[in-house]
C-alpha cells in the first residue's frame, strides 16, 4: 500500500502533516528531551517495520527484494530500499 493511495484507515487520521512534523520538533513542556527522543526513535522504528524487504525470486531465478509496504500493487512493485527507506538511511549515515 503506497502512502499516497486510498486507504481504508483513511478516516482515522488524527494529524495533519505538519502537526506530525511539528510534533517531532517541537519538545512538549511536560516531557523531558530524553523521552521525546526515545518517542521519535520509536516511531521512526514502526516506519522502518512497516517497510522492510520483502524477498522474492524472478523468472530468472534471482533473489530479489520488494518493500513490503510498497508492494501491494501487484503492477508496480518497488524495489528495496523504497524511498522511504531510502530517505531514513541518508539520515542516518
Ligand atoms: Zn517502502
């Protein structure tokens, strides 16, 4: 499932992007900085869970890899690292 697409969990949305981006910013007043990094870590983990390689074999007998969050539409695959994985990985070298 790409994280543009129509998704049945649509409706459950509880912020917007911003709020999101803001809310790993911005450090709440009755936190510590230790904690809100502890929450961001665990957040980002989920992310990365969420789109971890998938292992597949093509026709031509080579193992390769999908995201397994990418790749639910059977016509485009994406290849792992997506983007997404991608983008944690740049951040964190
Ligand atoms: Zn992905």
């Amino acid at each position: 499932m790409r994280c543009d697409s129509n998704r049945p969990d649509r409706d459950r949305l509880i912020m917007t992007h911003d709020e999101l981006l803001a809310k790993l910013w911005i450090l709440p007043v009755n936190v510590t900085e230790l904690q809100h990094g502890a929450k961001a870590v665990q957040a980002l983990r989920a992310v990365v869970e969420l789109h971890k390689s998938y292992p597949y074999t093509n026709y031509r007998g080579e193992q390769l890899h999908f995201c397994n969050h990418c790749m639910d539409d059977e016509i485009n695959n994406t290849d792992y690292p997506c983007l997404t994985i991608q983008a944690i990985e740049k951040e964190l070298m």
